[in-house]
C-alpha cells in the first residue's frame, strides 16, 4: 500500500483496505496526539494550510497535527489577505503555494476546488472541505470514531439524523458505511432526506438500509447516532423550521429508551440537535470525536508524506 | 421523379439519423463553421425516414475523423458518419460516446470550480451508455439535461 504523494480530496478515491490501514496507522498516533509522547517524524516537512472558508476543527486539528509531529505549518485562515483578493485564480494560487511546502491541506467554497487543486500541484493535496462537495478528512475520523467506540465499523446499525440531503458530511459516511456492509436508518423530515443518488449507490453497494421520519421510534435498537445540524435557511417558513428543530433534539429521554451502549456522535458545530443535559452522559461521543480528528490526520499527513508506509 | 431536399455530395462527410432538431446543435459542436474555408455545408432538419424523422448534416470536401465526431453522440446518439468519395459511401460507422467529454458541455452547477474563472475547461465522465448519463468530473454532480449544458 503506497500513500507517498497521494492527493486525498474525496473518500471514494480509497479502497476498504485503505481506510482500515490509515485508521490503524491514527490508532498509533494517539500518545502523540496527546502530547504523551513526543515525536520528529515530520521534521523538515512543510504543511501549507490554505482555508479560504472559516473553520475551527479542520483547520486546527490539521495545523496540531503537523506540529505534533515536529512538522511546521504555513498559510491563512481567510482569503482576505491573499493575492485572491486581488483577481487572482485558485489555479495559480495553488501553483505558487506549492512551491513553499511539501503538503497542501485547502478548504474551498466551490465544489470540485479540490480536485482542480490536485490537477495543478505536485504536492499531495487534502482536501479540508469543499462547498457541498467532499470532506474526507471528516469522514476517516467518524469511521474512525465508530471503530473506537464500537470496536468495528460493520457490525453497527448506525442512525443517520437531521439535514441528510444538503449535509456533506452525511453522504461520505453513508458511503463509507456502505462500504463496510453497516446497516443505516436514515431519519429526516421528508424535505431533508437523503437523496436518491447516495441512497441507490449505497444500495448497490449490498447495505441494509431504512428510512425514517419518527426520531423516538427509529433510535431504539442502533448502536451509533450521528446527527447533524439542520440550517434555518433550508426551511423558506421560519415556523416549519422551529417544528422540525424541536422534533429532532437528541435529549436523555430519547436516549434512556435506546441501547444501553449506543453512541452519539456530531461532527460540530452543534446548535440546537443534541441538549447540553447529554454532554455529560456517557452517550456522548462527540467531544471525543473532535479530538479523533488530530491522530486520523497525523496518520494522512505521515502517509502522504511518506514518514510512515 | 423524386425530389431531393439536398443534393447529393461529390466528396465529404454526411452525418445521418440525427436527432431532428438537433443538426444545428451538431454543427456547433463540431464548430464546422470555423475555418471550413470554401467547403458547402448544409444541414436538413426533420426529414421523414424509415422509422422516423431526422436530421442530416452534409459538409463537402471535408472528411470528419472519428474523433471529431463522436462528441456530437452526447446530443444524438444515433447518428452514422458517412464518408463519401466520389459520390459513394466509402465509409460508414456509428457515433460512438467518448469515456471523457471536455470542452463541450457545462455543468450545471453554479458553484461548481469548472464554472469559475479558473484555467480550465468542463470535464464529464460517462457514468453509463444507454441511457447517457455523465457526471461532473470536478463536482461530480450528474448533468441532467445533456443537450441544454451545451456550450
């Protein structure tokens, strides 16, 4: 299995054998990611850090990884105060900024910047999120999370909430869920249910799945609920949104009904989906799923960069 | 005597059984109308045929290489390429859709990077033949309407 000089922009661009190794390779980075131990497997390495769109974890998860692994980190968090303020292209921006590092990790608004960026540059590009597109990063460390947890990835009957149609997040890990034969219950009001085209491809794909509208009724036998935030601007009738909001809160009653061991998961920001009374319970995942996201991308950027085969 | 819509070419190619209506959207294409120099082209559109009605493209002393033309499979797909020497058909094949389309259609997504003002051209990939479905190769969005992302 060779990662040296890979580009990551989307999950399908890696096999089942692929994702299990990069998940073992962050299980061994986890002393790291603590600061347990120390390690220089990255020293000389430069990591250009190109976000163009606000973010905290990706962007900060990413930086924290290469610095645990003595690697040093260049780039920007806005856009504003770069040369694209300027007229300049993404296609030129990415050609100079490779010439100043080793590893790209870019978060663009446009879908397919990514790909675009991976076209242009000889460095490895990760792609960090693009507009509605493809969040790889985020998709291995919720795998990643699942297996922690749960100890596998296929043997869970794992609960999709919230926004599915317009979420990112959602259809990657419906994809990648479906690669490793997990079943999946999604549940949305009927206007955010996941779009056909995941659902026939994760179908193709030999996954059991169900759909939902009725969160209390669809909970009870999962072990895994990931639930996403449903935007206000989805809705054109404030009302209807407040209705949905109410009916789709993750709270210790719903949980109390469910699985002893099942599992909460968000990929945050979180607004209204889950009450704050579950942050202490040992349902909630998510705390620790925000961590999960510095060992999973200390194993890519390792990977990429060939520290690590 | 039957009468004839077009006469018959000397030397050329004639593309056949296209998709009626859509001779024109062939024409622009194949941007044979750029640099033809003093070639006769003509195009008929709805003509009866055996099964039913089509659209002819005929371009004199010109012979289109297969991969010239088998861009235009994406808007008619069953259209037949027909090189002609000395008034007989000397060779005749079928469109065939390439696995990459470039250039030629637009995604329909406005926030798609192939839609801004970056270096590149738009890109598909053919997801399946029969029915034509091709999808965004930077996006990965599938194009719905084929023949109206026509650039």
């Amino acid at each position: 299995m060779n990662f040296k000089g890979r580009d990551i922009v989307s999950i399908k661009d890696l096999t089942e054998d692929e994702i299990l190794h990069i998940l073992d390779v962050a299980d061994g980075m986890i002393p790291i990611a603590r600061g347990e131990e120390k390690s220089d497997l990255l020293k000389g390495k430069i990591m250009a850090s190109l976000f163009f769109e606000p973010s905290t974890r990706t962007r900060l998860s990413f930086e924290a990884a290469m610095k645990r692994l003595g690697g040093n980190v260049i780039g920007f968090a806005q856009p504003g105060a770069t040369s694209m303020q300027k007229g300049e292209s993404l296609a030129d921006t990415i050609r100079t900024a490779e010439s100043y590092c080793d590893v790209i990790v870019m978060r663009h608004p446009q879908e397919g910047s990514a790909r675009m960026a991976a076209e242009f540059a000889s460095v490895p590009i990760i792609n960090g999120g693009d507009g509605a597109g493809h969040h790889p990063t985020q998709c291995l460390l919720d795998l990643f999370t699942i297996r922690e947890e749960k100890g596998s990835i296929g043997e869970n009957k794992v609960a999709l909430v919230g926004d599915l149609k317009y979420g990112r997040t959602v259809h990657s890990l419906a994809y990648a869920l479906a690669l490793f034969k997990a079943e999946m219950v999604f549940i949305a009001p009927e206007q955010l249910q996941m779009p056909p085209e995941v659902v026939e491809e994760c179908k193709a794909m030999g996954a059991p799945i169900s759909f939902e509208t009725d969160l209390e009724e669809a909970t009870g036998d999962v072990d895994v609920i990931y639930v996403t935030r449903i935007q206000k601007e989805r809705f054109p009738d404030p009302e209807e949104y407040n209705k949905v909001v109410g009916i789709y809160e993750i709270n210790s009653r719903i949980l109390g009904k469910g699985k002893k061991d099942v599992i909460v998961m968000h990929p945050l920001p979180r607004v209204y989906e889950i009450a704050p009374e579950v942050d202490g319970t040992k349902y909630a995942a998510y705390f620790r799923q925000a961590f999960n996201g510095v060992p999973v991308r200390m194993a890519l950027l390792s990977l990429v960069l060939g520290g690590i085969e | 005597m039957k009468e004839l819509k077009i006469q018959p070419i000397r030397n050329g190619t004639v593309i056949d059984h296209i998709t009626p209506g859509c001779a024109l959207k062939v024409l622009r294409i194949l941007r044979i109308t750029e640099g033809t120099g003093d070639s006769i082209i003509s195009a008929v559109m709805n003509v009866d045929s055996k099964k039913r009605k089509k659209d002819i493209v005929k371009i004199e002393n010109r012979e289109l290489k297969a991969s010239e033309v088998d861009k235009i499979a994406l808007i008619a797909p069953n259209a037949t390429i027909n090189i002609i020497r000395d008034y007989e058909v000397k060779e005749k094949h079928r469109v065939v859709v390439p696995d990459e389309i470039v250039g030629i259609v637009k995604c329909a997504n406005p926030n798609c990077v192939s839609n801004s003002r970056e270096p590149i051209k738009s890109r598909f990939v053919v997801k399946s033949r029969e029915p034509l479905r091709i999808k965004c190769f930077y996006c990965e969005r599938e194009l719905e309407d084929i023949s109206a992302g026509i650039v």
